[in-house]
C-alpha cells in the first residue's frame, strides 16, 4: 500500500506486460527526461539538461482578462516555470490539482493510479493505441463512433470489431455474446473503446447500470477499457452518470477528459488518469514525442482553477450546459417544424450532437457532400463514423455554434433537399 495526498492506495493486481505491443515495449525513458524532475530540489546544481537560461527570455509578465471582468496575470516563477521545460506528467501544481478534481469527482477504488497532462485528450488517446494495439490485433468498438478515433486506427490496419449502440449507449449483450463466441483460432481482444457519456455522433449517454454490466465483462474477459469522456461534464439533462473509473477495483480502466469542451479547444490540455504501470508507459512515448504538453496551457488552466476555487468551477459548469441545453432545445425545435416525416432522431442527453436518419435515402454521403453543400448548409454523412464503412442514411449534426436563426435555416434547406429526392 502506498499514501499519496492524503488517499491510500494499492498497486493493481492485474499484469499490465501482455497488452503492450512490441513497439511499446521497445521504449525507454529518456536520460534527459529522467533527471528534470530532480532539478528544483533544494540545493540542487545542474549542468545536466540543456535548459536554456530564463533571462533571455523576452516575456516580463502576460494578462489574461476573463469575461467576468477579472484579470489573471502570470509573472515571476509562474511565468518562468511555464516558459520553460517542465515534467512529462505536466506541470506538478496543475498535476496536483487535477488529481485532487478527479478523486473528488470519481471516488475511484483504491489503486495506485497516475495521472499526466496531455496536448488534448486526441494527444493521449493516439499514444494508448499505439502502446497497445498492433496490426494484428482485434479492438472492441462502438458502431457508430467517432470518425477522429477511426482515422487513426485505419493506419494502424487493427481489425476493429464493432459492437451494437441502442438508446442508452453500448449494448453489454452484443458484447458478452461477442467475446463468449470468439473463434478460438482467433487473437481475441484486449481493449474496448467507449465514448460513455454523448456519444459523438449519437449524443447517447450509457446509464451506469450498463456501464456495470460492461466492466463485469471485461473482468470475464481481461479487457482495458478506454474511457474517452471528453463530454461527460455537458450533461443537459439529470446529473452526471458515475464513470467506469469509479468502479475499476482491478485497474483496467485509462480515462481520457478534456478541456477543450468547457475552457477552449485551442488550449489543448486534456488529461490521461489510470493504473500507474499504463499512465508511466504512455509517459515514455510523450517522452520521446513531444516532451510535455504546452507549459503556457498549462499555466492558464492552473491559474483559472486556483481563481475560481470549486465554487467557481461548478459555476462555470452550469453555465456551460444551460448554453448548451438551451442550443440543443432550439435545435430540436427546427427539426420539429421542417423534418417531421422527412426524417427521425434522438433527443440527445448530453454533448453537442444530434444523430439524423435521413426517410428515404439510402446513402447520406452523396446528398450531404454535394447537394446540401451547394445549398449552404453543412452536415456530416454517418458513413465517417461507422467502423466497417457501411452505406448509411444518417448524418450528423453540431448544435453548438449556429445561431438561432441559423439552425431554422439549416434545417430549411435539408428539407427542402429531401422533398426534392
């Protein structure tokens, strides 16, 4: 058992060797890396690393105005810890503080777990596949899933077995039956991937006594499962569903969030949390990649948390989702009045999509990519998001940007090209 902050923890029983591929296996840390923690310990000389001097940089202090009216300023040590190298994991204040955020939000069992600051959670996810999917192996997924986590695993040429999603998320059932009739002759697979919480395109939110019935299937099977939440706080309607993190009481769960849903997408800081033997691994190609995610993110982040304390961060939240809850409404209000016995959809419970079948048309693709492009309204054919590239008459669309009267418009124009098919 280990102590860390205050949270008592055990290592993970589970054997973490045979999951990774060989190309994961093959990475070492850093040298260099390897001593940048040590650097600000008390009494410390370097001519180690080469950091370049803080003196030649040109930046005295930045301000940052909020919308409330606040100023946030970075100076000092803060500014200079953010311009210069910082550890893999990120920036320890902000590692801190993110860590204490997610005990409190998740209560997961007690594990030894880790967690590092990553350019998105997209950053985190690309290097999880890679530590632990090759060619020849099978990955667990949703049918429909998102179309940036398919172009990714296309060029890693894996075999991607899709499981069935209904209203309320992955089917556990399709899943079960999946594995329990897995030819024997067959690699049988060791990671499922899961967009748990507005399913990007779906906008389907799994309820926690499914997300209960998939992880007692991955314990029968020996799966990882890869939680990629980056909408679980965009929940528009009841509260939030408890995560697959907060029941791992084996360690096979790798949780991806971000930031860029709530704060701004262009900061790019997301965060990777899991069993410590999967986060120090994924550290390693970090490592040799791109070193750490950007410090001056990283700074604005810690900065806006430490301002706004828990209060202030749950405040945001609400705001955050009576906008989005209220772009949702009137988004489905315009389909209402211009699509009804045109097309049918879900009522999405979180995130920023709405999933659209199309009445009457076979293939989507062609109809959004020519058509409703050369009649101004952009929408995404569902055939991107579909493991096995199927004809497919669904299509995607984002509530999240359009205006009002933009969105009766959009959907106006849709109508009126689907009375014309």
């Amino acid at each position: 058992m280990i102590a860390r902050r205050g949270f008592l923890r055990s290592f993970s029983a589970m054997s973490y060797e045979s999951y990774f591929t060989a190309k994961s296996l093959r990475r070492q840390p850093s040298a260099i890396r390897s001593l940048q923690p040590m650097v600000s310990l008390p009494g410390m000389i370097s001519l180690g690393g080469g950091m370049p001097n803080p003196s030649t940089f040109p930046f005295e202090s930045m301000a940052v105005k909020l919308k409330s009216g606040e100023t946030m300023e970075l100076a000092g040590a803060a500014l200079e810890g953010a311009l210069q190298y910082s550890p893999t994991p990120g920036i320890p204040a902000l590692v801190q503080t993110l860590t204490s955020m997610m005990e409190t939000e998740h209560a997961p069992p007690a594990l030894a777990r880790s967690l590092s600051v990553t350019t998105g959670s997209q950053d985190a996810l690309y290097k999880a596949f890679e530590m632990l999917l090759s060619e020849d192996d099978a990955l667990l997924i949703e049918k429909p899933t998102y179309s940036g986590t398919l172009a990714h695993l296309n060029a890693v040429n894996c075999e991607l077995v899709c499981i069935d999603t209904d209203g309320e998320g992955l089917v556990p059932a399709h899943l079960g039956a999946t594995l329990d009739e897995w030819p024997a002759h067959k690699k049988k697979p060791k990671v499922l991937y899961t967009i748990p919480t507005g399913g990007n395109p779906t906008g389907v939110s799994m309820s926690y006594a499914r997300k209960q019935e998939v992880y007692a299937i991955a314990q029968k099977h020996g799966l990882i499962i890869l939680e990629d939440d980056p909408y679980y706080y965009l929940k528009l309607d009841g509260p939030r569903v408890k995560s697959f993190l907060s029941m791992d009481v084996d360690g096979r769960v790798l949780r991806f969030d971000s930031f860029s849903k709530i704060l701004s997408s262009g900061l790019r800081v997301g965060t990777v949390m899991g069993p410590t033997p999967l986060v120090e691994r994924l550290n390693l190609h970090t490592q040799s990649a791109n070193l750490h995610s950007s410090g001056l993110s990283q700074a604005v982040v810690l900065a806006l948390l430490q301002k706004w304390g828990e209060a202030g961060w749950n405040s945001h939240l609400d705001m955050v989702c009576d906008f989005y809850r209220g772009q949702r409404d009137v988004f489905l209000r315009a389909l209402d009045k211009h699509l009804t016995g045109l097309a049918s959809w879900n009522v999405p419970d979180s995130g920023m999509f709405v999933w659209i079948k199309l009445h009457g048309v076979e293939d989507s693709k062609a109809l959004i990519e020519q058509k409703a492009v050369a009649a101004k309204v952009l929408l995404v054919p569902g055939q991107v998001f579909l493991p096995d590239n199927q004809v497919t008459s669904y299509v995607r669309a984002a509530y999240s940007t359009a205006s009002p009267e933009e969105m009766d418009l959009a959907v106006s124009r849709l109508a009126a090209l689907l009375k014309e098919t």
